[in-house]
C-alpha cells in the first residue's frame, strides 16, 4: 500500500473516477440497488467521499454515509461505494479504502460498518469477507448487507 493517499472528490477528480474502468462484468455489482433506490433520500451533508491516489493517479475512489438517525439502520454508517480500477485490482487499493472509511467510522463513534452488494460469484462478497465482515442480512432489495464490528 506505499505510495496510496487519499484526496477529497473534487470536480477534476470526479471526472477521472467517472471513467475508472472495471473488470469485465463487474459493472454489474457496481451498485446495488439498495443504494440506488435509497441515494434520492440521503442527506448530501453527511456523504464522505475521498479519491485513491497512488503517487499522482488516480486509482480508486471510496464513499461512505454517515447518519445515526437515517432510517434505515444498516444504512447509518455505510460504506456506499469502492471502485478500484482494473489494472491495480489485487494490489491492496480496495483494502486500503475499506480501512479509510473504518478510521473514520470509528472517529465518528460508529460501533459497526455495513456494506451491500449484489449477491455472485464475480461480485465483491468474498473479498469484503476477508477484510472481515460477516453476512448479517439481506435488504429489502436483495442485496446481502455485510457488517464489520468496529469496537
């Protein structure tokens, strides 16, 4: 993970992530529906979203959701979104952004982490699995919620 950074999205940034390119068929696990369906009612103020850098590219970008009193409580600190372009996919990027968004759940007095994604075989399951987070459910949409314990 040498040489990764995080920097806030900013309107150059957003374009860049706008066109990281995936894995073929990974486009169809980008973003469950849960988040889709539930993005129209969240509060922009309470979004943290930061770009992966390493040295001066960027590689990757992470957001999470942070309301206590959302109402949805597996939504209330939420890792929302992960994408870690292709070519630096298995080199610690996607973990390095999970860990981002855990620092700050923690700092922000979360005692649990959830993630939702589409259930399958070339979707993200297995690899949030091994950072820790264990199937606690599924949402009203059909994507399995992930949760991590963070105290």
């Amino acid at each position: 993970m040498a040489g990764l950074r995080l920097d806030e999205l900013s309107a150059d940034s957003a374009l860049i992530v706008n066109r990281l390119e995936l894995r073929p068929g990974q486009k169809d696990f980008a973003t469950p529906t849960t988040y889709t369906e539930e993005e129209p009612g969240i509060d922009p103020t309470k979004t943290w979203a930061r770009v992966i850098k390493k040295d001066d590219e960027v590689v990757g970008f992470v957001r999470a959701y942070f309301d206590e009193d959302y109402h949805a409580p597996e939504l209330r600190c939420s890792l929302w979104n992960l994408t870690v372009t292709a070519p630096h996919q298995g080199a610690g990027v996607g973990r390095f952004g999970v860990e981002a968004v855990v620092d700050e759940a923690r700092a922000r007095g979360c005692e649990k982490l959830t993630v939702m994604w589409v259930p399958g075989a070339e979707g993200p399951g297995e690899f949030f699995h091994r950072l820790g987070f264990v199937d606690s459910g599924e949402s009203s949409y059909g994507d399995q919620i992930g949760s991590l314990a963070l105290s």
